[in-house]
C-alpha cells in the first residue's frame, strides 16, 4: 500500500543560495512589475481546528543554508497529538537536499522513501527509511554520479507498472536527464534500469497514470534545458514512457521555446478518464529580468491530443509555478485545482461543464509565496473535505486551509524561528507511525 498525495521565490533569500539550490538556479529577482500586489487574504474569525490526534502527519524534504553554506539534507515532520502541532527532523550528512520524502510500503513494510541532491562531486541516492531506536535508519536503493556538474535525484513516483503487484519506482534527475525505473527484484533489492538519458538536461517532475484508458500505467516526465537565471528563454518537453510494453521516448507536450516543471495527471473533470495537465512557466519580455510577456498556463491533454495543441484551461500572472494539488476542497464530490504559483499567491480552479475551456480560477491567498511554493490538499482528517497545507518559505511558514462552507481560511501551524533560509521541495502524508522521534 502507497500512501499518495500529488504534490514552488523566497524573495529574501540571496541569489547565490538559489543557485546552491538549484544546481544552476532559476530566475529570482523579486516579483514581475506585471504581477498582482500581495494583500494579505482576509480571515474568518476562527479556522475550523484539526482533531486534537491525527494518524497522519505531514512530512516535509527541505534544504537549508547558513549564510551560503549549504547545510546537510534535512525532512521534517509535523505531527497533530495532544491538539498541538509537534515538529520533529532527521538530516542526512551525505545530500545536502532532499527533494522529494513519502511513505512507500512494497510487501507489509511499512518505510520513508526519499530522492535526494548530493554536493558537487559526490553521488545522489534514493533510500528507503525504516524507524530504529526513535530515530531512523536508512538503507541506500540506488546511488549514482551522472557525469555532470552536479547530481540530483529529482523526483519519485510510485506505482505498480509491470502489473505484477509490485510497487516500482520511477525517477527523474538530472543534470544529464536520466529517468529511470527501480523494480523490487523479489530478493529484498530493486533493479535499475535506465529508460532515457538525454545529455545537459534537467527533468523535474515525474507522473504516473492512464491517460490512454488502456490499463497500462504511463510514466510522464519534463525535460528542459538546464536552469537559467539570466531570464533567457528556457524550452522543454513532456515526454512519456510505458515501461511495461517497452515503449520509449514519446513527446506529449511540445512546448516550444518555454518549458514546464510540473504537471499532473487525474480525472479532474470527473469523465472516467485521466488526463495530463502541462504547468508552463511564464515567458518575460526581452531584455527584461522582471517585465512578463506571457503568464503561467495549465495546458489539458486527453489521449491523442497533438502535442502543440493542448487546451489552456487556466491564466495566473506570474512567473513562476513548482505546485498543482488536486482534491474536493468543499465536499461537493467534485475535483478542484489548487495553483501554488512563484509570487502571486494560491489560487484555486474549478472546471466548468466544457473542460477543455478556460476554468474559473480564484485567489486562495495573495499572500503567501516561495520559490518551490510546495502544496498538497490532503484529508488528514478523515471528514470527507480535503485541506490545503502550503509552505510559504516567503514567511517561513507551514499553513493550513479549511473550507468554512463559503472559503478556504487560513491557519498558521509551524513558523520558523531558526534564522536559516529554507527551500520546501515537498509536503506529503505519512502515517504517525513512522515519524522519528527526534528533535528538530
């Protein structure tokens, strides 16, 4: 059993952290003079209170600085016990990001997987965690140096993709591309297996689905050129693979000249099929490091779309967008999409009874904003009603959304007070049970 959640600016944080962060960076010098103002989002009077205990808690990969200094890969967890937000936190001296941290569980092992950046030099890893001692020991499933200036497991999904019942792995990285699978061998180990490698490239994101309807899984990948600060353009692609049936690299979503870091695939519009949703990053003005010449877009593929044909469903004005999330905010039995953009805040997109047109899209919160922006709509809870954590690292802040029946209100459940600047790559749900008892 997986315990699954679909998943990005920190304007204070300097430039030579980010491209610390980054392996190369991206482009950060402060909001577009296009963007909205951030105005702090109105608030109800009280947030509807989580249970005093819950079974899950949320776990978050980070990476953190002193100053410049990179410090050592860091997860940490929140935990709701005894009606307060407890934080506990592992480190990892080998990587100095973890980018993405989930539960994996393959044959009734119950274990923290993680994908993980290495200094420049040294091999990447993906573990797998188990709780020891109220702590956790870690086991390394697959290390790696691609050849580049610096390796990075990007990010994991996981799945049974040969339909064997066996939980697979699947894995972006780069600096030079390689996506690949890592199947339970049936003897405690996982093969490895390289499904592309495409030299100078960066691929961020990773998704797994039926888009086809035919009842193999498809993996679904973004390669781009490697990160620029500089505001110069940036293309890329979304690529698929069918593991089970072979099949290599298949461009799905032909972006031209500008790119995409995220994406998501669900039935969001509740038809019985899956589709792909294509995150395109925005476009400034030339010359310009601040002035946008095209906003961010949610592009929609069904199966057999042409790949420079995707529906634009929804607009933000922004540069920037690392995070979609998807779930039923309002406990209408009806799927929405949560936008975590750079700059301009959380928004919220509900499609109409066309799909394919262009959505209705609401501010959640103006204010709220980081360079990942990480966001997961979850039911922690148990109520039947998804909510919206968000890491702000703009406020070096974890918050909560709930849906009062008109909105969703805000609730701040863990401020830093650390000093350092933190990167959140990603919040997902984990079971208590596996949560280190370790002091942050």
């Amino acid at each position: 059993m997986i315990w699954t959640a679909i998943r990005r600016h920190c304007l204070v944080v300097p430039l030579a952290l980010l491209a610390l962060a980054c392996g190369g960076g991206d482009p950060l010098s402060g909001e577009a003079e296009t963007l909205p103002s951030a105005a702090t989002s109105p608030q109800a009077p009280t947030v509807p209170p989580a249970p005093a205990d819950l079974d899950l808690a949320l776990a978050l990969g980070l990476a953190s600085f002193e100053g410049a200094k990179p410090l050592p890969a860091r997860m940490e967890f929140l935990v709701r016990e005894g009606g307060e937000w407890n934080v506990f936190a592992v480190s990892d001296e080998g990587s100095d990001v973890f980018h993405k941290v989930m539960a994996y569980d393959d044959e009734g092992t119950p274990s923290l997987l993680t994908v993980a950046g290495a200094p420049v030099g040294e091999k990447a890893r993906v573990k797998l965690w188990t709780p020891a001692g109220g702590g956790l020991e870690s086991e390394t499933l697959w290390e790696a140096d691609f050849g580049g200036k610096r390796s990075r497991m990007r990010d994991v999904e996981v799945a049974d993709l040969f339909g064997d019942g066996r939980d697979t792995l699947a894995v972006a990285t780069h600096d030079q591309g390689v996506v690949a699978t890592l199947h339970p061998d049936g003897a405690g180990g996982f093969e490895v297996t390289e499904l592309d490698r495409m030299p100078s490239t960066f691929v961020h994101e990773i998704e797994i689905g039926d888009v086809n309807g035919d009842g193999t899984l498809e993996v679904y990948a973004t390669p781009s050129e490697p990160n620029k600060l500089d505001g110069s353009e940036q293309s890329g692609q979304v690529v698929r693979y069918i593991p089970k049936d072979g099949e290599g690299r298949v461009v799905v979503a032909d972006l031209g000249n500008r790119h995409a870091k995220e994406i998501f695939v669900d039935d969001v519009d509740g038809d019985g099929s899956e589709e792909l949703y294509v995150v395109v990053e925005g476009k400034l003005k030339k010359g310009s490091k601040t002035q946008l010449e095209e906003g961010i877009e949610i592009r929609r593929y069904e199966a057999g779309t042409d790949p420079k044909a995707g529906a634009v469903v929804a607009r933000i004005d922004d540069r920037l967008c690392r995070f979609v999330t998807v779930g039923d905010v309002d406990g209408d039995g009806k799927k929405e999409m949560v936008i975590a953009a750079f700059s301009s805040g959380v928004w919220l997109a509900r499609p109409g009874a066309d799909p394919n047109a262009e959505w209705s899209v609401t501010s959640i919160d103006r204010n709220s904003g980081g360079f990942e922006h990480a966001a997961l709509l979850t039911d922690l809870d148990g109520d039947g009603l998804d909510e919206l954590y968000v890491a702000s690292d703009k406020h070096k802040e974890v918050r909560r959304y709930v849906w009062d029946g008109s909105e969703l209100v805000r609730e701040t459940i863990y401020a830093r007070t650390d000093g350092r600047a933190v990167f959140t790559w990603n919040i997902m749900p984990v079971p208590v049970a596996l949560v280190p008892r370790t002091s942050p």
